[in-house]
C-alpha cells in the first residue's frame, strides 16, 4: 500500500517537470539581434503628470438640526434642490404643540386652525448658500435635537490623496484633470483649492490630502464617487522631442547616437535634456530637428511551438493523400 503511494508521488513530479519544461521553453524569447532605426527629433506638445485617487466629497456638510425635540410638519425641499441662505428648509412643531395640535384635532377644525396660528411652528432655515443632498425625513416623523432633517453642500470638491515625495510638486491653482471611474470616458479640468498640513497615514503610506474644484461640474457628479486624479507638473508646446529609448547616458553624461559615415560606429553626441513622459523626452541643447539620431532596441522572437503540439499527449500519425 505504502509503494503505490510513494510511486505516484513519483510519477505526479515527473509530470510537473515535464509540464514546466514545456512552459519554458514555449514562453521565453530568444534574443536575435538589434534593430536599428534611424528618427529625426521633431517639435511637439509635452507634459509630466502626478496620478493620484481621490473621492468626490462636499466642501461644507452642513446637518440642519431641530433647535427642540419635535415633530416634523413639512419640508419644503428636494435632494438636488439649490438653496439660499435664510430660506425656509422645513417646519417643525415642538413636542408640546405638537401635542395640543393633536388634541385639538379632536375638537372640531375651528379648534384646530385657531391653535395653529397662535402657537406657531419652527421654520428651519438654510445657514448657507448651497445644494441640498440629504432630505429623507418624511412629515409627522419625530426628531431630537441630535437629528439631521437635512443635510446641505455648498459645492461638491475631490479630495485626493497625494504621497509625501510628491506633496511638494503639488501648489494652490495648479491644473488637473479628475476621472470618475465610472465615467471613464470624460475628462473634468479643474484646480487645486487647498492642500492640507497634516498627513495621515494610510497602508503604511504617508499620504496629505489636496482639495480640488471641478471647473464645470457635470450633472452625474455625485458625492462619494471613486476618481483619478492626474496634476499637471511641469508642460511645454513646441518641444524639440527624441523618444525615450534613444537616450543614452554614462557617469560623466546624456548622450545620443548620431548618424555617420559608417553606420557601424555612429557618432556620440552630448545633449542636455528637460522634461520627460514615458514616450518622450524634451531636448534643451546638442541636437536640432536636421541631424538623424540612431536608435538601437534588442529584437526577440518566440521560439517555435513544434505546430503546438502538447508532449504528454499522444502523437497521431500523419498521413498523405495520393
């Protein structure tokens, strides 16, 4: 019993080799040489960005509180609803006219109308001008003085969270571009507002957060909305470009490759560089939109898959027809 255990532990090993083997060699390239490509530096727009989350928030939640405990006769807005301030959000009763109005009920409608206009209900006012986004409670529903009946916004903000190593690049009034993740497809510009002093600390990253204020604030933008935040560090128009990857540099320099009598030994040329992306790099000195710049990338090429055929299956016989 033990020996047929111990023999398919064999045979599962060998398998798992063989299977890795396979892998190998059907998944790794084979490097087959340089190709050589000849660009010319060209002129165009370039710009460096810090990406960052961020979470669509209201600048100023603002709870509208009953000054007394009570019960709630009317209100007057809707979530969505602009407001100003002063305006009349509600109209409550205090327990105790509550009570009486409901005893008066009871006395016939003269007793009843003569009550509600001596003792008259609590209006609840708007403190601010702003967005009503809270605004569930219903009438006849009871609240305390601890209950919100609703809950104001001046404006809808996205506050991003930005690591320590580039909290300094980041400055009040610098653009960026915000992009809700679930509308991918639109791009809102907007700028920074306010960067916060004190850090937090999140997954062991310390992180400050940044305020920033959409220039156009789309009809679905809602709070609580999960975005990416792309700031715009540095950016220059009418650049003279090289891409990346004919970069070169030593201990002592930047330098490129420059076309030559033999193209077999181009010639080293020093160049200064600025701002760079991850396609392209900005050219400040050494080179002009004439010269012809060597760019050298390794070329792979898979190997091949023997018509993908599969070591542990069986072979089939290959046949001719006449």
């Amino acid at each position: 019993m033990r020996l047929n255990k111990w023999k398919l532990i064999v045979v599962i090993v060998i398998i798992g080799a063989g299977a890795a083997l396979f892998f190998m060699k059907t998944r790794n390239g084979k490097e087959t040489g340089e190709v050589i490509t000849e660009i010319q530096p060209f002129r165009g727009s370039i710009e460096t960005i810090i990406s960052t989350t961020g979470t669509v928030l209201p600048k100023n939640r603002l709870e509208v509180k009953p000054p007394v405990n009570g019960r709630v006769e009317k209100v007057l807005v809707q979530e969505g609803e602009k407001v100003k301030a002063g305006q009349i959000l509600a109209w409550m009763s205090s327990t105790e006219r509550a009570a009486l109005l409901d005893a008066a009920r009871g006395q016939g409608e003269g007793t009843m109308k003569y009550w509600e206009e001596v003792y008259k209900p609590i209006p609840l006012l708007s403190p601010l001008d702003g967005e009503v986004i809270v605004a569930t409670t219903q009438p006849a529903q009871t609240v305390t003085t601890a209950d919100a009946v609703v809950v104001l916004s001046d404006h809808l903000i996205v506050r991003a969270q930005v690591d320590e190593t580039d909290i300094g690049k980041i400055f009040t009034g610098q653009d960026a571009v915000i992009n809700l993740d679930a509308y991918p497809e639109t791009k809102i510009k907007s700028k920074v507002e306010h960067i916060y002093y004190e850090s937090q600390t999140v997954n062991n990253v310390t992180i400050y957060n940044v305020d920033l204020v959409p220039e156009d604030v789309p009809g679905f933008f809602r709070s609580g909305m999960n975005a990416t935040v792309d700031f715009k560090e540095k950016s220059k128009d009418d650049a003279l470009l090289i891409p990346v990857e004919a970069l070169h540099e030593d201990a002592k320099e930047k330098y490129v490759l420059l076309k030559n009598g033999n193209p077999k030994e181009p010639k080293k040329q020093a160049i200064a560089t600025g701002i760079t992306d991850d396609k392209n790099i900005e050219v400040l000195s050494g080179l002009t939109e004439k010269d012809t710049v060597i760019v050298k990338t390794k070329k792979f090429m898979l190997p091949k898959s023997n018509g993908g055929t599969n070591p542990f299956m069986p072979s089939r016989r290959k046949t001719t027809s006449k």
